[in-house]
C-alpha cells in the first residue's frame, strides 16, 4: 500500500509515490512469511514504493541476497494520468478509461520524446518489458529460487507473458499489495512453466482477497477435493470413484476451519466421494447450505490408465505418457476421455452454475471439483485451451477464489489461484497432488 493508493492516485512511472505504513506492515508481514525460503537472487523496481518493500523483505532473511535494481521491473507508463486520482481521469478522459477497462491492449497515449511527441501502446509495451526481464534472468538462475518485487501492472505482464496469455487478459489476474505468486519455470520463456500459487494474501489477516469496490456480481470459491491414498501413492484415479483418506479429512477440516467466516450462498460438487466429502465438511460451518451435485464436475476419465501407477502405464504406452507430460492436448486416453472433451463438459457446467447466479445482488458459490476439471475451469477463465493444462497447479484442499465483479456474463476476475497456506505448508504448496 502506498501514498497513492491511499488518495486513489493512479502511479504508474511516477516515482513520487512511497510506502505508507499499512505498505510497510504489508511488506513486513510478507518477509515474515517468506522466511522459510533461501533466495539465491533479488531483483527490484528502483520506484521507491517497490524497492523499500523489497528491502523490508529481505531485513528478515538469515542470509540475504544483493538487491538488484532493473528499469524492467518499473510499472506501467501512464503518463497522461500519472498524479491524477481516479475520479479526475475518468472526467477527462472517459473514451481512454472505458477501452482501459475493456480493451487493455488497445489502450494509447502520447508521450514527448528528444524527437517529439510519440504515441504508444502502454500495456504492449509493458509486455515486452515482461519477456525482455524473463529472457535475462531465467538463463542466470535456473534451478534457483529467485524474489522479484515489482508493482500491479508489471507483475500481471510477467504472469502473463510466463504462460504465453494473450495481451486482451492483462486485467484478469488480480495482484494484490504485498500479495505473493509462485511461479515455477522449467527453462526459458516459451518452456512449460507451472503458477504454483496466485496472490497468495492470508499472511496480510485477510484468509482471501478483499472483494474490490464497487463489486455487484458473483464471487466463487474453487476448491479441489482433500487427498486420498492414491493422490499419495501417485496412482491414476480418473472416475474410480476413491474416497478421502485420512489426510484429506483433514485438509477439507483445514479447509473448512479456513472458510468458516465466509459467507457461503450456495455449494456446488461433483457427486464422486472424494470431492463430495470434502465439500459436506467444509459446510459444516455452514448448516442451511444444500449442496448441489453437477456429473458433470466428474473426473477425466483416464480408461484403461485408471488404477495404475506411472511405472505400470509405461509397460503399454510409453509414447502417450509422456506426451501427457508435454502436450497433453494431443493424447486421447484409452477408452476413456481426451482434454477437449473434458473442457467442453467443465466449461458447459461452470458457466451454467454463473449464470444461475442471482443477479440482484453479490453472492459467494463453493465449487469443489477435481484437478482436471479445475485446470481446465480456471485455463478457459484466462483465455488457454487444453494445451495450457499444466499452467496452473491445483492441491489436494486449495482454494481458488474467480470473482465476476460487474456480474455473471461479464469478464471475470482471477482474485487468487491454488491458496493452500491454510494446511500449515507456509507460502509453498506440499500437498500430495499426485495422479489425477
């Protein structure tokens, strides 16, 4: 949190903005809870509110790296608005506000030059910002653990350009002050790359983002099922229908001890054990809630792999194993179902739970489901088909928060993806997962 965001000034290059400070109790809360980890590298913003935050960070490492300073990490340039609240930009320039909030991309403005006047594209701009800084740091630390401390704008580029979404999605995933995001890279930018976790915030006091200002439409809590002994054992599950074990009672009781503030509207599972079970336990908090059953929120079906471990399905389909691995869209399971089929079934069902929601006022939905269908859920919120199945991770017990603020049928908003803070793991998520 900073000065402007205080007086609702917008930032972006403007370096006259600090830390209030609520932004350096934030910005100490979440050195606190990245104590756990050792970072080999710290790269920085020089914009004072980002860098300050960055050294409190750091203040509370046993062995902290050197901050590195870098222009790629600066914020987005509005420099017609920059010191301007709100309110005075959206009197001004109403045209220029209203493509912002649709059309990001399309977004243009004029900025001086030694040779004039220039027009440019902010948010392509700050996009080839984002690769550029992922191009010379990736190849530096590889199989490293690095902490990049930037600002909103930045930061949603460098999710974005990690995953390969397309410049239209720059508003959809929210970034929070001090909020935390988890990214795992494989190798260079374009490599398959995992979100661990998105705007991680429960270290702030907050168990889930703040629903923003002005919100009036629904609000989701996506969650996958609590473990089972296969998840552990890493065995395929597809629609066998295995309950929870022990473990993921206690996830779900976790899960529920995590939500049990939150006003719950309505529930939502897929009718199999394992998540139906994991969802009568998080109600229980919550008595006049009925839950829902959706078949459609079943499983993949894995066919013939289903029951089998990695090692037994290789015997018989090698080729196709470790295509699932890396391009999992092109694999049509054996007797069973292909990722198309289970995006078209997933997404069917979830835009018929949003749009039975009431339109008259804001409403909290539990959807508990699986890892695939919740892969394939929130990759169609970002704009990704079956060939981003891997992006997003999902944890035995997670939650996922998908806010619609202008109402069901418009575009959604990714509040937060995969917290699972709440199962004692700290900021890193060390749940079983496994087989599907």
């Amino acid at each position: 949190m900073s000065s402007y965001n205080l007086q609702q000034r917008v930032q972006g290059h403007c370096d006259d903005s600090t830390l209030s400070e609520e932004g350096r109790q934030g910005a100490h809360l979440t050195g606190q809870a990245l104590q756990g980890l050792t970072f080999k590298a710290a790269y920085s913003s020089p914009l004072r509110r980002a860098k300050e935050t960055a050294e409190l960070i750091l203040a509370q490492q046993d062995s902290a790296p050197e901050l590195h300073l870098t222009d790629l990490l600066k914020e987005i340039n509005l420099v017609e608005w920059e010191g301007m609240t709100f309110t005075e930009v959206e009197e001004k320039y109403p045209d220029s506000v209203k493509v912002w909030r649709d059309r990001p991309h399309d977004l243009k403005m004029t900025r001086s030059t030694p040779n004039g006047p220039e027009e440019f594209y902010p948010v392509l701009e700050l996009r080839e910002q984002a690769k550029q800084f992922w191009n010379e740091v990736l190849s530096r630390h590889q199989g490293e653990t690095i902490l990049v401390v930037a600002h909103s704008g930045i930061n949603r580029c460098l999710l974005s350009a990690a995953a390969g979404l397309a410049p239209e999605y720059y508003n959809i995933i929210h970034q929070s002050n001090a909020g935390i995001s988890v990214l795992n890279f494989s190798g260079e930018l374009g490599d398959q790359v995992q979100f661990e976790s998105v705007n991680l915030t429960a270290h702030l006091g907050d168990p889930l983002p703040p629903i923003r200002k002005g919100h009036r439409g629904p609000r989701f809590l996506l969650v996958r099922h609590g473990e089972t002994d296969w998840n552990r054992d890493k065995r395929f599950q597809g629609q066998i229908d295995v309950p929870l074990n022990d473990q993921g009672r206690v996830q779900a009781d976790k899960a529920a001890f995590f939500l049990q503030d939150v006003p719950i509207d309505r529930a939502v599972t897929s009718p199999m054990l394992r998540p139906k079970e994991t969802a009568e336990i998080i109600l229980k908090p919550h008595p006049s809630v009925t839950l829902e059953l959706e078949p459609e929120l079943q499983e993949i079906s894995h066919g013939l792999w289903e029951g089998k471990l990695e090692s037994e399905i290789a015997v018989d389909y090698a080729y196709e194993l470790d295509q699932w691995k890396v391009a999992p869209e092109t694999v049509q399971m054996p007797e069973g179902e292909n990722l198309q089929q289970v995006w078209d079934r997933a997404i069917a069902a979830w835009e018929v739970i949003v749009a039975s929601c009431p339109s008259d006022r804001p409403t909290t939905t539990l959807v508990v489901a699986h890892d695939a269908i919740n892969k394939a859920i929130l990759c169609h919120l970002v704009g990704l088909g079956p060939e981003g199945f891997w992006v997003f991770k999902q944890g035995n017990g997670a939650v996922s928060v998908i806010d619609y603020p202008k109402g069901a049928g418009t575009r959604p908003l990714l509040h937060a993806m995969n917290i699972t803070t709440h199962l004692g793991s700290g900021v890193l998520d060390r749940t079983a997962a496994g087989a599907l």
